[in-house]
C-alpha cells in the first residue's frame, strides 16, 4: 500500500516569497492533516481535514498560511508571504476510522526561509 | 492550554539495557496515547498506542498509562544501536498534540 506523498521535499526561499506543499493521502483516508514541525519541537497541527471539510484550523496562521482539499483527496498547503519562522517540516498525514484513526505521516517538505 | 510534556533528554542507554521513556499530560480527559519514534531526518512513525489503564506489550516495547498520574511511558528493553531516535508522546485530546520528544542514544 503507498503511503503519503508530499512534493516538494525541500523548498529554499526568500522572506516574503510564496511557496506551496502538495500531499496525497493515502488511499481510502478520509481524514488529513498538516503539521508542521520545528527543529527540536514536536509536530503541531495547522489544519485538519475531513474529506474536504475543515475540522480544526485554530493553529492555522490566517494571514499567510492557506490550505485547501477541493476533491476531498489531494491537498495542499501554501504560505504567502512567508518569514524567516516559517522554516520548518512540514508533514502531511492522513488517518481512516476503520484503522482506528492511526495517523500515518508523509515524508515531509523541508522548507528554509532565507 | 493543553499541553504534553517530555524530557528533551539525551537519555543514554548501553546497549541491552532498559530505556525508560516518560511523558505526562494535562488534559483528563484524554482517552488516547500514542508513541512515535522518529529517526533524524525523518518523519514519525507510529510504535504504539494505548487507551486503556495499565501495560500493553509489543516486542521489546511496553507502553504503560496511569489515568489518574496522567502519566504515560515507555519501556524499550535489550535497547539496541538502532533504537537510537527521538521518541514523541502524543496525546489524543479533540486533536492529537505532540510532546518535543526525547532523545534516546543507545551505545555499544
């Protein structure tokens, strides 16, 4: 079974560049996520979704950062305008409640801001 | 603000040994533990998971929660080079929050 694929997987920008994640979740998982994760700090959820309904996105920054999953399938993440904090992995995952809503990851998207 | 706490460690462990791993959480009512080992570089993936009271064993590992201490482990016995990985507690509140993980070093 393939996992979850992310592109790109490594991302340099300038502060105030724009820059987008694409992920496909893993077939048949309805439910995806976007955590990103600094270095040395746990994984922290932007945004989830359930098919192509937002769930939860009140650690989503508004101002710069959007996400959308139109067919309930793909996703992808952008940030417009980014800042220098902004670098981070970013990981997608996606989960399915018929295997007890494990949350399975991608590899990741390395993005510096420079 | 919910919160999961770990050690940031370096635990360092002989090859062999017993590494023990904890983390304590702040929201009662959280009903869902999960550990993930996540290798540099790389993303996390799921070791185990745990809802209920008690200790669950899979291999080398042992997870162990403590409702009422808000307090969950784990135990990684005859600890290898391998091992060797950041390990994150994750707590399944209205959404899954992760701890900053500890860093577990197995030396020969």
């Amino acid at each position: 079974e393939a996992g979850v694929a992310q592109s790109p997987r490594y991302k340099i920008i300038e502060k105030r560049q724009s820059v987008a994640f694409w992920c496909n979740p893993i077939s048949g998982h309805a439910t995806l996520y976007w955590y990103q994760q600094i270095l040395g700090q746990g994984p922290k959820l932007l945004i989830q979704f359930q098919n192509n309904g937002v769930v939860d996105d009140s650690q989503l920054p508004k101002d710069r950062f959007s996400a959308e999953r139109l067919k309930g399938v793909d996703s992808t993440l952008k940030i417009q305008p980014a800042k220098l904090e902004d670098s981070a992995v970013y990981l997608c995952a996606s989960s399915s409640m018929t295997d007890g809503n494990t949350i399975y990851f991608g590899e990741g998207s390395w993005l510096t801001v420079v | 603000q919910k919160e999961v706490e770990q050690n940031s460690g370096p635990l360092s462990v002989p090859e062999g040994a017993i590494a023990s791993l904890n983390c304590t959480y702040s929201d009662r009512g959280s009903q869902s533990f999960f550990w993930y080992r996540q290798y540099s570089g790389k993303s996390p993936e799921l070791i185990m998971s745990i809802y209920s009271n008690g200790d669950k064993e899979d291999g080398r590992f042992t997870a162990q929660l403590n409702k009422a201490s808000q307090y969950v482990s784990l135990l990684i016995r005859d600890s290898q080079p391998s091992d060797s990985a950041t390990y994150l507690c994750a707590v399944d509140t209205d959404k899954l929050i992760f701890g900053t993980g500890t860093r577990l070093q197995v030396f020969p």
